[in-house]
C-alpha cells in the first residue's frame, strides 16, 4: 500500500510511506484494503484511488 497523502479537517499532509502487507493482523487496530483482480492473463495495470474515506471511533 502507497499512501501519497492524509487529509485532516480540509488540511493535506504529504505521507509518501510504503507499507507491505501484515501477516500478524490484531482486530483492535485499524486496516484499510483494495483488492485488484486481474484480467485473465494477469496483465499489470495501475490503479489510483481517490477521495477514499475512513471513518474509525
């Protein structure tokens, strides 16, 4: 997962930051995936996301 950049109330923090999937994954912290499928020939794509939103209380 590449996240580019955090919005806060309206505020854009650049982050950059790489992180590779958790093995050791505990429920009381907070996650947020994307699965991409492949066509049938499993040809490489890029995908962007945008204007995703995580609400956590």
């Amino acid at each position: 997962m590449h996240y580019i950049s955090l919005q806060v109330d309206g505020q854009t923090y650049e982050v950059d930051t790489y992180y590779t999937a958790q093995s050791n994954w505990y429920a009381d912290e907070i996650d947020m995936a994307f699965q991409m499928d492949g066509n049938y020939a499993q040809q490489p794509y890029n995908v962007w996301l945008d204007d995703v939103t995580l609400n956590a209380q």
